[in-house]
C-alpha cells in the first residue's frame, strides 16, 4: 500500500512538473503581449496608426456642411494673374481689407512672413544706391509691410508662428491670450520646440492672436493628428486653428486640464486631457495635447481662389461671419501631406479640419479602458483556450479563436461608427493568435517521433533512396557539423527575369515548376543533395550527407546530364516562341562545413564554404566565356575519365589564386578537328608565345560559332595575351 501511494505521489508530481512547464510558453507569451501593450513602442504605434487608417477608409467623416470656415487659396490660376510668389505685401492687404468689408469674422494666416516686402520702396533703393531722384520719387510712397500692418489693424487676424529646431529662432510674437494649467503642468506633456519664427514685429503687432502653424504628418508622411498646445523655446502656444476658434469665440484665456499620474483613475488616463475654451467649451485631447482629424475627403466647397477675391467675383456668403484661412495650395508652393484615406492635400487641410471639428464638436478619441479591455481579453482567452485543449477537440480551439478575432474587429467597428472611438483590432488579433499558436503547437509537436523528424527533414535535402539508406542507418547520420570534401553543381537561368515581365503567372509558373522539376529528378538520379533553390537557380551538392568517394564525377556527370535536358527544353519552348534563355552551370570541388544549422527554430542541412562560392562564380563565368559549362580543376583531378579542353587560368573576383577552368566535351567534340586545333592555340597562349594570336585569329575565322575561340580572339584583339585572364566581373 505504501509503495503504491508513494509511487502515485511521485507521478503526480510528474504530471505536475510537466503541466508547469507546458505552461511556461503561454505564460510567457502573455506576459510579452502584455508589455507591448502598457509599454506601447513604436512598432506598436504604427500596428495602431495603420489599423485607425482602415477604419477611417472603411468609414470616412462627412462633409462638415454650413460650418463657417473658408480657405482663400493662393492656387495656380492666382499665381498666372497676380504674378510668382512671394506676393507684394499690397496684394495680401487688399485681400484681408476686401475679406474683411464682406464680413469675415477671423483671417487666418497660414503663410510665413519673417522678412521685409523686398518689392517695398525702402527695399527697392538698397538695389539703386545714390540715385537722388529715385529716393526722392520712393519717399512719397509707403513701406509695403507698414500697408499690411495698418490692413491687420482693421480686421482680425491670427498670425502664424513656424517652430522649429534646426537653427536658431528669432524673437517670437507676443502671445495674444493666457494660456493657464489646471491639475498639472502642461508643458511636460507637449512636444518642447526649440523656438520659432513668427511674423515681422510690424504685423505681429497689430495681429489679435498668434498660433503655430507648423504641420507635422507622422513617420509615414500621413497627417492623423493636431496638436492644440505647443511648447516653443520654453513658451506654451496654441495651434493656428485654437486660436482662430479662440478670436472667433472672444475667449480671452485657454485653460489645459492636466490629469497627473498619481490622480489618473478610469476612465481618465495622465496627461492633458483636453482644454477649456471660452463658449466652445471641454475640447478633449490625447495625453500628449493632440486632437486626432476625422478624415474626410477634400472639399473644395471650402476654396475659394486668392483671384476671385481680388477680382470681387466671391459671393459674400462664402466670407460673412466665417474663420477665413489664407493659405498656399499650389503644388510646389506649399506643403502637402497625405491623409488616412490617401489624398495628397496641402497642409493648410489639417488646419482647416481641426477647426471644423472644434466648432462641432466632434473628436475621435481613444478609449482610457483599452488596457484593461486587452488585458482581460488576454487572461481570458488563454485560459479557455487551455481548457478547450486539454477536454474537447482541437477544433473547438479554432473555433474559440476565429469567434475571438472576428469579435475584436466588430467590437472595433462598433465602437468607432457609434462612439468615434479608436479602437486598435489589429493588435488584440495577434495576442489571440499568439495565444492560440503557444498551446496548440507544442500539442501536436508532442506527437512526433524521431522516425517521423528524419523523414520530414531529409526527404526536402536528398533523394529519396537517400532518405531510405538514412532510416536504416542512422549511425551515418552526424547531425552536428563537420568539415568534409565535396562537389558542387550550380545552375542558373538566363533571361528568366525578362520573361516574368511579359507573360502571365500562371502560364510561367507553371513553366519554372516543370523545368525545375526535370533539374531536381536529374540530380536525384545521381544521388546529388538538393542544397537549395533560389528562383530559377537549383545548388545540388555530393558527398553529402552520405560520402562519396566518386562524388567529382558524379558532379561532372550530373551537370551534363541537366546541361542536356536544359538544352532540350529550351530549344522547346522556342519552338512555342518563348525565348527561353540557356542555363549556365558551374562545378567545383572543395572542403566545406556541412550539417545541420539554424537550431531548434528552423533546421536546415546545408554546406558553408569558399567552394560553394567558386561554384557559384564559375556558373556567372560562363556569360562571359560563352560557355554552358564550367568546371574547376580540383574537380577535373578527381574524374579519371574527364573529357574536356581548358578554357583559362582565371583570377575571379574577389579571388587572389588562380582557377584552371575546363569545358566539358562529349566524346565526338572531344576527336573534332576543331577541338584539337584549340588545343594546339592553347598550348601557345598558355606559353606566351608570339603566335597564340594569330592562332586564334585563325580558329576564330575557321570555327566562327566556337564561343572560347572567339572569346580568347577577342583577348589578343584587345592587348591581353597568356592564358591568366583577371576577372574584373562577377
């Protein structure tokens, strides 16, 4: 009795430590997912950022309607008539005084005026000095930035202030309005500017409000946000858009309501949570200060060209009582961003939406329960997945996560149609399919046997007689790596690259696969290692996993094998009219460290080594030999019964030793008159001798389609001379 208890204690803890150490995966994928979550970095903003761009595509904001907001665009066709910019600075007060006689209520600069009118008279003398008459003509004429300034002083308009940090910032304007902290500091929650540039002290002067008109899209040049707040050289200031809304309203003061880590409770989190505006209200915003934009597509009901309004064809109704922004919409001109749903609009659009958001009222925001939502989502999911695992079939599992995810995507949907929340469905997806995938995976892995892995493995790298000899004696099996000699055949297919551009998928696909099919069967044949395919290109090696003792030859016969067959196919498939180009193949023989790499994530069986890269070069070789074939000496050394003349002694590149480089012939080549006559003008070249160039002159007229006469001709004609050529390509 004792015994039995005592081992029935022991088994438990056996299934205990068991059960803990299965666990270990899921428990520390959750606690990864969830530190993404609450740590939010960058990866996972842009995950966020690319899942609220469909939703806004999927469900894109309507057109604001009567909203009074315009936009007086300085566009292409008032460039034709007023003249390139910049502008005289009469031109932009005649605009704002007509804007201003047909009651706009707020102009709004979106345009930078940092330095003098340079068409002003005061200006004009500096370029015609000690003419007297001229300076007595330009006195009766005032500064054209004095016309601006007195054009500002009989409207109401917002300058505009550019922060940046790349040099250094001039005196900023004076800031028209208080802007007060409620609960906190707001300056540590906003992007801190070095300073800024705004308008001449002349015009800020006379300006009712100043607000940064500084447009920053996110990484990927898309504008989803507006910050309401600023911080420049230390100075809090409003956007361009809140302090127009601020003139617009007569509000005198802005208030930033700061929640601070130690008071944030759901559903608040730390940070600005929004600013306090005169009659607009709680303007809620992100922690950070920013209102993120309902995309819509662009309205041009909202334009109105800079040339109707000096012109005077704008029906007053476009103008009276709105928040007018003049800005540059010309390509070249302004700044143009993109938006969510993929227009390219100029800059000033961010503005424009901001203020037509702040006068409806509407905002997008992001729900402060997110982390708990995902959190809970999380533990749940994963403890009914490891249920349904452990009790019922796997398929309940999957049906589990397809529920879940597809619940995460309406939930998502729901929230954003009915309550402008941006909810992320995306990232919540993957912690459900990471869930998934940490405990169904090591359950089927589990069921493997070490018969089963050799077959799966090694059936992908050899041929299938191969596989057979591996089940029955797996002693010849090293699965660590270890250095060995071995032939290698590498093949590659010219032209391929051009084909893909002009026949259909489907049709070349299907071509590759049959081509391919026939180079791999050839290799199997020859009990050669499938080392890997890399689009059209096949890599067979020998001697491995198994030796061979004849594995040069092997080689050697296996690359004439696929030489024929390749040869065969392509004359084929021109025969259809497609030019399928030739295929090239190099062999080489050398030491290299074959096994199994990449560890217990990904296992792969292959050769590393400089005779691998030989191989590889002697293929590319071929396009400047002419060859089809290339095969290095210290595999012709090993085939006693090789048939083939050299082609060089090449230096490849990247290479300090030379290479002997044959071509294999066939029998009947190898007692041609032709080939026998190469040999006789080798044999000169290789000795230097004044006549290998008249020789290969010779053979070159004789056997004009013989691609190593030509080639070693074309040597002689252009000063080389021997038989050690210098690669300078690959």
């Amino acid at each position: 009795m004792l015994s039995q208890w005592l081992r029935r204690v022991r088994w438990t803890r056996k299934q205990i430590y068991q059960s803990l150490t299965r666990a270990l995966l899921p428990m520390g994928v959750v606690a990864a997912l969830l530190a993404v979550q609450f740590q939010d970095p960058l990866f996972r903003m842009r995950i966020r950022d690319q899942s609220f761009d469909q939703l806004q595509k999927l469900h894109p904001g309507p057109n604001a309607g009567d909203i009074p907001v315009s936009v007086i665009a300085i566009d292409d066709p008032s460039l034709a008539a007023v003249g390139q910019w910049p502008w005289p600075r009469t031109v932009l007060a005649q605009i704002i005084d007509r804007l201003t006689a047909m009651g706009a209520r707020v102009v709004v600069m979106d345009l930078f005026l940092a330095e003098s009118d340079r068409t002003s008279p005061e200006q004009v003398k500096q370029f015609w000095p000690d003419n007297e008459q001229l300076d007595a003509l330009l006195e009766h004429f005032p500064s054209h930035d004095q016309i601006l300034a007195e054009s500002f002083a009989r409207s109401r308009v917002v300058a505009g202030v550019v922060a940046q940090n790349s040099y250094p910032s001039k005196p900023l304007p004076p800031r028209r309005t208080e802007i007060r902290s409620q609960g906190g500091e707001a300056s540590g929650w906003l992007k801190d500017w070095a300073g800024g540039v705004g308008f001449l002290p002349a015009l800020a002067a006379t300006a009712v409000g100043a607000g940064v008109l500084t447009v920053v899209p996110d990484h990927d040049g898309i504008l989803r946000s507006m910050p309401l707040l600023s911080m420049l050289g230390g100075e809090l200031y409003p956007s361009l858009g809140l302090d127009a809304l601020r003139v617009y309203l007569g509000a005198d003061t802005l208030t930033a309501r700061v929640v601070s880590k130690h008071d944030a409770v759901l559903p608040e989190l730390p940070g600005i949570a929004g600013i306090v505006l005169g009659g607009a209200g709680f303007l809620p915003t992100s922690s950070d200060g920013r209102v993120w934009l309902r995309a819509r597509a662009q309205s041009t009901d909202r334009y109105v060209s800079a040339i109707d309004v000096l012109t005077g064809s704008v029906e007053p109704r476009r103008i009276k009582d709105h928040i007018v922004i003049i800005g540059a919409t010309s390509v070249g001109l302004g700044d143009i961003v993109r938006t969510p749903l993929g227009e390219a609009v100029p800059g000033l659009e961010g503005h424009l939406q901001l203020i037509e958001q702040l006068l409806t009222n509407e905002y997008l925001l992001r729900p402060a329960w997110e982390n708990t939502l995902i959190t809970t989502l999380v533990l749940a999911f994963g403890l009914a997945l490891a249920l349904m695992l452990a009790y019922l079939r796997p398929a309940w599992s999957v049906a589990l996560t397809g529920v879940g995810i597809g619940g995460v995507f309406g939930l998502s949907d729901w929230l954003f149609q009915s309550h402008q929340l941006l909810l992320d469905p995306v990232f919540p997806t993957i912690c459900l399919t990471a869930l998934f995938l940490s405990l169904a995976v090591p359950r089927y892995l589990r069921t493997e046997r070490d018969q089963r892995w050799i077959k799966t493995a090694f059936s992908r790298y050899v041929s299938p007689n191969r596989v057979r000899y591996l089940q029955e004696h797996p002693e010849t099996l090293n699965l660590g790596g270890e250095y060995r000699e071995c032939s290698f055949v590498m093949t590659d297919l010219a032209g391929f690259t051009s084909l893909m551009e002009k026949y259909e998928p489907s049709m070349l696909s299907s071509l590759l696969n049959e081509y391919l099919n026939g180079m791999i069967e050839i290799a199997f044949a020859h009990d050669g290692t499938l080392d890997r395919i890399v689009g059209d290109a096949v890599a067979v090696m020998f001697s491995a996993p198994v030796q061979q003792p004849d594995h040069a030859s092997r080689a050697v016969a296996c690359a004439l094998a696929m030489d024929r067959f390749a040869h065969a196919f392509s004359l084929r498939q021109q025969e259809r009219g497609i030019p399928f180009g030739k295929t090239r193949i190099g062999v080489n023989t050398g030491d290299v460290m074959v096994g199994n790499f990449g560890g217990k994530v990904m296992l792969d069986y292959r050769a590393l080594g400089d005779a691998i890269n030989t191989a590889a070069r002697l293929e590319t070789i071929n396009a400047h030999l002419g060859t089809r074939i290339s095969v290095s000496d210290s595999t012709v050394k090993q085939c006693v019964d090789f048939r083939g003349r050299p082609a060089g002694r090449l230096i490849l590149k990247g290479k300090k030793i030379a290479v002997t480089v044959f071509e294999p012939l066939t029998e009947d080549e190898e007692r041609s008159e032709r080939v026998a006559q190469y040999r006789e003008a080798y044999l000169l070249m290789d000795a230097e001798s004044p006549g290998a160039a008249e020789a290969f002159k010779m053979l070159k007229a004789q056997f004009p389609e013989d691609p190593l006469a030509n080639y070693h001709a074309q040597r002689f004609e252009s000063g080389e001379t021997g038989s050690l050529v210098v690669m300078s390509r690959k």
